[in-house]
C-alpha cells in the first residue's frame, strides 16, 4: 500500500474537547508576560521559535497536559507578551523564565526548546542546572554558525524597510498559496507554512522591531554568533534527548549530529520527512516521544560537588562521541575564533 507524501499529508492529532488551554498574564518587573499552562504532573516548559509565540504548541499541549503540567510562555517580544526596548539576549531570556516559573511556583521543569527555543533552553540549563529536570532540544539554535541565509540576510542594514512589505494587502496570503503549491516539490519548502505564518506577524506594531533585535543578539550575516558546545560537557548527569528534522533548512540536521557528540549520556532523535517543525509534521510521534524520554529517565538531582569538578578539569576531548568527522568538527567549532558564548 503507498503512503501519502509527508509534503501533501501529515497525521493530526485527534482534538481534546475544551483542553485548549486559554492565555494567561503575570506582570514581572513592570512587563506583561503572556503564557498558556494547562494539565497536571511534572512541569514540562515548552519554548517556542523566533518570531513565534506558545501557539505553535497548541496541536500538542493538550495530549501533553494530560501527564504533565504543561507551561508554554510568549517570550518576551513575542506574542501577546510585552515588547519593550529591552535587553533579547538569550541569557535575558533565561532569566525571564526563571522569574515565571518562580511566580508560578514551580520548582524544577523538564524543558523543551525549539529553534531559538532551545538556544534558551540550553542557557537556562547552564545558568541554572537546578531547576532542570530534563533537557529536550528540537532543531536547535545555539550550536554552531551554519543558519538560513534569509535569517543573515535580515540582520543587515536596511532589512526593516523589505519587513514593511509585508503590510502591503495580500503580499501574506499570496505567498502562503505560492508556499502550499510549492511544498510538494522541495524539502527547501517545507516550513514554508510556519514561516510565512511567523513572517505575517511582523507587520504587527512593536513586533518587527523586537523580532530585530532578538535576530542580531545571537546571528549576524556570517551566521549564529552564539554556541554552547564549549559547556555541554557540563551536561554529562543531565538526561538530554535532541530531535532534530532530517529536511531542517533553517538550521541544518548536522547541528543534531555534533550536540549528541559533545552532550555526553544524550540521545538523538531523526524525523525522517521532517524539516523545521517535526512536532508539526508528526505530533503523534513527537507527543510519545516526550512522555516515553520522561518515563525512562530520572529527575537531574544538581550536584554541586560534580558541577566544580567539571568546571576544573574543563573538556575533554576523549568525552566527545560520533564520528571522526562529527567528532573533529564539534572541536574546530570550538576552537573557532569567532564563537561567542554567554
């Protein structure tokens, strides 16, 4: 029997009745934060993409809330969230999660990073290893330079006057039917829905410019200027799963490939006719994914005694896995004049 295209069909997810979770607010240091919570359990803290906000989540979060409590917050400048002239760097961020999660009285989270979701994430992993239960990592940012070139091409001068066109009536919906059409025929197209979805919000006021400022804090036009393959060592007690899609054009699968090398103990997972979104392309799989890496893991229990070890004794090599190859590039990434870590 054939199997429909992935590029034409995707299985959905049967819907919940009435769990849709509904946006809710806290004001923290004098800024709306927006986020959905819903469930009960475990806390599970789902962090969206660049240019996106928590509804990208809305297919899975009500399979999710139905073993954990699901928390999935509008970053700042996303979203319904405020966006202030303001500090978006991804150590920023990290901090404005700690402050949520310290509002809603929530401990410790298994955190699930996307995109920029997961640059975030992996901050947050490093700047407190305390509150981190579990580390789930899908197509990350924060790994190494390669990134789509319409990502570099829009850190330079100028860009804000090409994001105005997208104010012009019907520039969105023409290129979301150029996108449907086109999907079919390239892997390069692929995410062209979500994109375009994320690329009609910036015409919103307040949104380009915090979409701006987010973008040049961690790329430029030679590609992401922040990595965190210099402390993944530090993950070595960490339960860590990494998903990556195998058609990934915003920030290539090889990146999948090299944080498996340098997260020691960290599994990897491939969608196969996946790009950018695999929890798009395949709720069902990644839904049971997540709860089966939960189940069959522990809590992280922070070590203090084991973090200044590892601090003193710095990497090593002889922790790296993969390949020669996988191995030798996540060392000249790092040995890299031009990395930049917060």
């Amino acid at each position: 029997m054939n199997t429909p295209s992935p590029h034409t069909w995707r299985p959905a997810l049967r819907a919940v009745p009435n769990a849709e979770p509904e946006v809710s607010y806290r004001i923290i240091h004098g800024y709306r934060r927006a986020f959905r919570i819903s469930g009960s359990g475990p806390a599970l803290l789902l962090l969206h993409g660049i240019g996106d906000n928590s509804s990208t989540w809305s297919e899975v979060i009500p399979h999710l809330a139905k073993s954990f409590t699901v928390i999935a917050p509008d970053l700042l400048g996303h979203g319904l969230s405020d966006k202030p002239r303001a500090d978006y760097s991804i150590a920023a961020f990290a901090n404005g999660i700690r402050d949520l999660l310290s509002v809603l009285d929530i401990d410790s989270v298994t955190l699930v990073g996307h995109s920029l979701g997961g640059g975030v994430a992996m901050q947050f992993t490093y700047q407190y290893p305390q509150l981190v239960d579990r580390l789930i990592l899908v197509g990350s940012g924060g790994i190494t330079r390669e990134v789509n070139f319409l990502l570099r091409a829009a850190t330079l001068p100028g860009v804000t006057k090409f994001a105005r066109a997208f104010q012009v009536p019907g520039v969105v919906p023409a290129l979301r039917t150029v996108g449907k059409f086109a999907r079919p025929l390239t892997h390069h197209v692929h995410d062209a829905e979500d994109l375009l979805r994320i690329l009609s919000d910036l015409p919103v006021p307040g949104n380009r410019e915090a979409f701006l400022r987010t973008l040049r804090a961690v790329v430029d036009w030679r590609g992401q200027i922040v990595t965190g393959l210099d402390r993944c060592y530090l993950a070595e007690a960490m339960p860590v799963h990494i998903v990556w899609g195998e058609h990934d054009s915003v920030i290539p699968v090889s990146h999948a490939h090299l944080a498996h090398a340098a997260m020691p103990n960290s599994r990897l997972t491939v969608f196969r006719n996946s790009a950018h979104f695999p929890f798009h392309d395949d709720p069902h799989r990644f839904v049971a994914l997540v709860e089966e890496f939960v189940a069959s893991t522990s809590a992280h229990v922070f070590d203090q005694a084991r973090w200044r070890r590892l601090l003193y004794e710095g990497m090593s090599d002889r922790a790296l896995t993969g390949s020669d190859w996988t191995r030798s590039a996540v060392l000249d990434a790092m040995g890299s004049a031009e990395r930049s870590a917060t």
